[in-house]
C-alpha cells in the first residue's frame, strides 16, 4: 500500500466538504455546525492562496481518503500546528493515519527545516492523542473547557513534537511503519 500527501486543489472541493459534514469527522473538529457551500467555499480559496498554511490531499493507493494541514506557519520561530482527518471510514486501522504523520514530520523537520510541530486534540480522542505520543510528542498543555461544542465545554490536550525528538524516534517509528506494510519508500509528498 502507498500513502502520500498532494497538494489541495479547487476540484477537491466538493469531496473535502463532504469530508467535513461527516459524522466521524466532524465531531473532532472545533466547528459545531454543518458547513455549506458558501462558507467551504470561502474557506477553499484562503486554503488555496494561504501563504502560512498547506494543506494536502492524503491518498491511499491513488485514492482521495482524507486531508492534511499545516497551519500558523512561523518561519521566524520555526514552529507550525497541524491537523489531519480520514474522510473515507474504510482507511480505519490500516495504518494510513500512521503514515500520514510520519510524512508530516518528515517535511516539518526535513525540507522545512522547522524545529517544533504542535496540535491541539479533544481529551476524548484517545486515539489521536495516542498516536502522536507513539511519535514522540509530548502533552505540553492541558486546556480546560477550551471548546464549546455539543452544548458543554471540551477538554483539549495541546502537544508537540521538537526536531530533536523526532531525530531520536524517527528510525523506530520507520521500523514500526515497515512492520505493517509501510515502507518508507512507499510514501511521499508530491509538490504541486
């Protein structure tokens, strides 16, 4: 199986709303409300001009499944946040997630040359938040009713991963990837 990461484009639109407005992906992100024509559009073409900001398609085998982001870009402190989603229910558990972070770490601290990658994640998503420690990142803020959403507030663990750490888990988490089927060679990030 390959994974790689494409740079966002406007026919990608449609499918990244659908995305969005899904259950299993909605309810992780920070929006409470179904997001229509008009404000996707808005939001794809400050995604597409966006100077401090990138954001790629993830493709399992060729096939669109989710989208990746790299925003708050601060090349003078050399940090940046990052988000991602799986959009297609049947990439679940078969490592692409995985995949998709270790492409993400490898073009922060790699072509890059940023020194720190930071997110944000509902205490509730155990999942997610366990994932990024299995990469070496580190909880370094836990938020207090930091969302409203549902109707209550949300908890939200804020971590991050420094150029160090990954230095330091990048060979095992390659290990770890190529024992499920992931060959480093296998996945990539294509320019635009």
């Amino acid at each position: 199986m390959s994974v790689a990461l494409r740079p966002l484009r406007q026919d990608d639109g449609e499918r990244v709303r659908a995305w969005r407005n899904a259950p299993h992906v909605s309810t992780h992100m920070y929006t409470d409300h179904p997001v229509g024509e008009a404000e996707h559009a808005a939001w794809l073409e400050t995604a597409l001009a966006a100077q401090d900001r990138r954001y790629w398609i993830i493709l399992d085998d060729e096939r669109p499944v989710g989208l990746a982001n790299l925003v708050k870009i601060d090349r003078a402190n050399r940090r940046c946040d990052w988000a991602y989603y799986l959009g297609e229910t049947d990439t679940r558990g078969r490592g692409v997630g995985a995949c998709v972070e270790y492409l993400v770490a490898e073009e922060v601290f790699g072509p890059m040359r940023l020194n720190k990658l930071a997110c944000e994640v509902f205490v509730a998503n155990e999942a997610v938040w366990r994932l990024h420690e299995s990469f070496g990142f580190v909880r370094e803020a836990h938020y207090r009713d930091h969302i409203w959403k549902g109707g209550r507030y949300h908890d939200v663990y804020g971590l991050a991963l420094l150029a160090v750490d990954w230095s330091e888990r990048r060979t095992e988490v390659q290990d770890r990837l190529a024992a499920r089927g992931h060959a480093p060679g296998d996945l990539a990030v294509r320019a635009a």
